[in-house]
C-alpha cells in the first residue's frame, strides 16, 4: 500500500494542485496505510482500552500533522470501525459521533451547520433503518 501511495502521489499532486509535487495534501492510500499501522500496532498490544485510544490520537495527530487526505477524521473512522467491528449499534452510534465532532467548528454556528447536521441525522436514520 505504501508504494502505491508514493506512486500515486504525484498524480494526485498534479490534479489537486497543478504541480507534480506539493506538500499540501497527501492521497488517500497514506490514509489508509497510516490507518492499518494504526490497527496493526493496537493488535499487538491485544487491544487494550487506554493504549488503543493512545495509539489511535498518535495516528490522528501524525495525519493531521502530515496533511493527509482524511485527516484526524479518517484515522479516527478506521480504528472505530476495527475496534468495535463487532458492536453494530455502538459502531454506527460512535461513527456517527465522530464525523459530526471532527466537521464541527465548535461555533454556535457550526453546531447548526446544515452538511454536517443532515448528513449525521440521515446515516443514523439509515443505520436504524438497517438495524
């Protein structure tokens, strides 16, 4: 995954930007490939309460810090979704938490912003529905 994040770099680089390389934005597969270090490490330690939530704000941080396409957010998804892929109601009820934390501005304005408040109410909706 690594390497397919540096060769498509550049590209994405190229599209996003205009320039075949910028630090700006990293592409989504150094996401994804920070996400399954994230995982990997946190099997290691067998998942143990305290250390896991250590483990996934060190990943969150060094996504945010690197410019990675999906940010603190995207690390934040990934380790829910592993962490409590068992748990149905309490991963869809945390996902839903963490994408209207993590787009809040923490504004009276932004707790009211539409995209975030909708698109929030309309996943818990559909996750109910499935449920």
């Amino acid at each position: 995954m690594g390497l397919f994040a540096i060769i498509s770099e550049p590209i994405y680089d190229l599209a996003c930007t205009g320039n075949v390389f910028s630090l700006q934005q990293q592409n989504v597969l150094f996401t994804l490939l920070l996400g399954l270090i994230v995982i990997a490490t946190i099997r290691k330690f067998h998942e143990k309460g305290i250390i896991s939530l250590v483990i996934v704000a060190i990943g969150a941080s060094l996504s945010y810090i690197f410019n990675f396409d999906g940010w603190y957010y995207g690390i934040a998804l990934i380790s829910i979704f592993y962490l409590l892929h068992d748990m149905r109601m309490m991963k869809y009820g945390m996902s839903i938490l963490a994408m209207f934390v993590c787009g809040l501005d923490f504004t009276i304005n932004g707790l009211f912003d539409p995209y975030f408040f909708n698109f929030c109410i309309f996943i818990g909706i559909y996750f109910f529905i499935q449920w």
